[in-house]
C-alpha cells in the first residue's frame, strides 16, 4: 500500500501537538493500513530525550513512538501501543519448576551413587559390558542405553543428586532472573523463568527461559536485559567451578579403546584447573564430579547464548552495541559456527538450523538511534570475547568403540 499524505485529521493534528516541541514536521503519512503516523523531519532535542518526552505523551493516546533516521531525515512514527496482558499466571512456572526439580536430581544420583545402590547399579551396567566401579563419564554413557536409576534406588539416594541439582540450578536460575530483574527495571512486561525439564543422565533439563511480551524501548535497555543473565550466571558458575576442582580426583585418560564420555574443556576451564590443581599428572586428566558437571554445563550454556546472532543473548548485546551493523557480525558469527559443525562436530548442527529459522538478525528497538555509550560498548564487545574462552567445538566425545560400525557398552549407537 502507497501511504496517503493526510493533510489534515483531528487524531493527527493531536500527534502533531504532542511532538511539536521536540520535532521539526516536514512531511506526514499513514502506514500500517492507517494504524500507524509516520512524521519525517528533524528532532529539535537528543532522540533520548524525544523518545521520553513524546513516549509519556503517547500513553494517553494508546501509542508508542518509534524513532529511525532514514535517507538523513529524522523519523518518528507513532503507532499503536501493543495490547495489555492480564495478570500472569505463575502455576505453570511453578509446576516446570518442580518437574525440573526432580529431573535434574534424578540426573544427580544417577552420577553421585554409593554404597548397596551403586553395587546394584554396577550389576546393571556389567550387563551392558562395563566393568563395575566404572568412572562417573562411563556411567553415564551407558545410561543412556539403560534403564538408568530405578524408583527405589532414587527414592533411597536422592540426597545424593542435591550438589548437582542445586549447583545446576543456581546457574541457570540465576541467569534467568538476571534477565528478569533488568528487565522488570525497564518496566517491560515479563514472565518468571520457565524452567524445562527434561530427563537425562546428563543434565535433566533443557534450561530455563522467560518471556518478554513489551518492545524494547531503547538499545541500552536492550543492552542491559541481554547482558544480565550471562554476567549473573557466570558470577555463580565460576565459583561451582571453583568448588569441583577443589574436589577433584584424577583418573587415566579416556582413549578410544576403554569406555566413557569425555567432556572437552573450554580455555576458561583449562585455565581455572591450572589455578587450582596446577599441572595434571603425565597420563591422567581430572574426574567429572557433580560440581564440576555443573559448572562445565554452565560454561557451555552461556556460550550457546553468547552466540551473537538472532535474539539469543549475543544478539542483544550484538544488536545494542553495533545497531544496524549487526548484521555483519552475526552473519561471520553464524557462517564460522556452521563450519565448524560440518567440518568439525556436528553437535550443535540442530541449534544453528533453528537459529536459522528464527531469523540471524535482530528487531531494533522503538529507539534505535540513541547510542549505548562508550561504557556499555566496551563491556559488551569484551562479554562476546567471552564465548570463545566458553565454547569448545566439540563439547561431548562418546568414546569406547563409537563410530562407524561401532557400539557403545555393547548396544547400538
């Protein structure tokens, strides 16, 4: 639809009084099938300042402004505010909380057994061809292909899985509400963290999410809600960290020729072992315990969300910092991350295909002229530096016979 010059309409001339002394009007047009008012001119103060000025104006008239600058000209465009939601409802939260609650202590004992359980646990695993007394990588890549820990066996070690399952879940939930507060600090309307449940030797969650249904009203409010959550997660997952390595006991190195899952470290990683253990033994490397499974699983989430592409973590921070020319470094970001599955490890192949559908670039903000600062450019460009002393390219390796033709504890893989 060509938009139609209005030369005259009483809720336009209302929009041009509420913007009058802040912009310079040199051309007015209706967009949106005439939801929308598009005024082309100049701003007469800082787009901050416009944006503040005009955005309280608006609210009485059930608007929201949107500043561009297009062709050299100021744009501001008023267009109708996005509808209210009612009062969230927290009981799915809740109930996703608590199912994740129990998945993630699930996986716990699964990797913490002792005493009669871990014997009879043992038991089950020689019957997959793993010999018992097995290191904690071993177990786990045969439970995958057992039954794992059955109900009275958990019922009677649950406690065993508390380090990990509150470990794990202060990371992620610290995370997630790092990303709530900020955003609840920018009066955007959000939900609680959806945390997702999901059953396995590993981790016994997918993570955790929240919802946030208002338009971003600035870059620096993009900025600081993008942020957040790495930064916070990080601030507890390092010190898990810590923790795992304080504890840490050494066994020989897994090799193609004995069972177990190698869990590759990432330079963050390598260099908190070095601090705290100093140099390992000639052939042996450390023992995944539940705190160290914690925080490594922490490290690699907030790589994945560091990823500065679409609307992941990255991608806020990406956009805030770099505005339109974003796009240049989410497209190198994305092309190096599909090589690097094709030629390298396929594992994160599924991510970056739905990455992929959700879009490599990212929605501007209502304001998205005023720039971040020097502060917040600096702290961002060095927190996306942070993904590659986070990441590692192949963060799983299955080995004991997993290949072409192979097996892993005597069952098809």
């Amino acid at each position: 639809m060509t938009p139609d010059f209005i030369p005259s309409d009483p809720a336009i001339l209302a929009l041009e009084d509420d913007i009058a002394d802040v912009f310079a009007i040199h051309d007015v047009r209706v967009q949106a099938g005439g939801r929308a008012v598009r005024f082309a001119g100049e701003f007469l103060r800082s787009p901050a300042l416009v944006f503040d000025t005009v955005a309280e104006r608006f609210a009485a008239r059930d608007r929201i402004p949107v500043l561009r600058r297009e062709g050299g000209r100021d744009i501001l465009i008023a267009q109708p505010a996005p509808p209210k939601r009612g009062r969230r409802r927290v009981r799915i939260n809740v109930l996703l909380f608590a199912l994740t609650v129990l998945s993630v202590l699930y996986a716990g004992v699964m990797m913490n057994l002792s005493g009669p359980a871990a014997a009879a646990y043992d038991a089950a695993l020689t019957r997959l061809a793993v010999a018992p007394g097995a290191d904690l990588s071993a177990r786990l890549a045969c439970s995958l292909a057992s039954k794992g820990v059955t109900g009275s066996m958990f019922a009677a070690n649950w406690h065993a899985g508390l380090p990990f399952m509150l470990a794990l879940l202060g990371i992620l939930g610290v995370h997630e509400f790092g990303h709530y507060f900020a955003a609840r600090r920018y009066k955007l309307d959000t939900s609680l963290p959806y945390f997702l449940p999901f059953p396995n030797p590993f981790t016994g969650t997918l993570g955790a999410v929240i919802r946030i249904d208002s338009p971003f009203t600035s870059r620096k409010s993009l900025f600081d809600v993008g942020i957040a959550g790495p930064l916070a997660g990080l601030a507890v997952a390092v010190p898990v960290l810590i923790a795992g390595l304080a504890q840490a006991t050494f066994l020989p190195i897994v090799t193609p020729e004995t069972s177990g899952v190698v869990f590759n470290e990432p330079l963050l990683f390598r260099g908190l072992a070095w601090l705290v253990i100093g140099t390992r033994p000639a052939g042996m490397d450390i023992e995944m315990n539940p705190l160290l499974m914690a925080g490594w699983w922490g490290l690699l989430v907030t790589a994945i969300n560091l990823l500065p592409v679409s609307q992941l973590d990255g991608g806020h921070i990406n956009y805030a910092v770099f505005g339109r020319a974003h796009r240049y470094v989410a497209w190198a970001m994305y092309g190096a991350a599909v090589l690097v599955a094709v030629t390298i490890s396929s594992s994160y192949l599924i991510m970056l295909v739905l990455i992929l559908f959700m879009g490599l670039q990212h929605p501007p903000a209502l304001d998205d002229i005023t720039d971040v600062g020097r502060f917040r450019r600096v702290l961002g460009i060095g927190t996306l530096l942070l993904f590659f002393v986070l990441v590692t390219p192949v963060p799983l390796q299955f080995m004991g016979g997993v290949g072409a033709g192979g097996s892993l504890c005597g069952l098809p893989f």
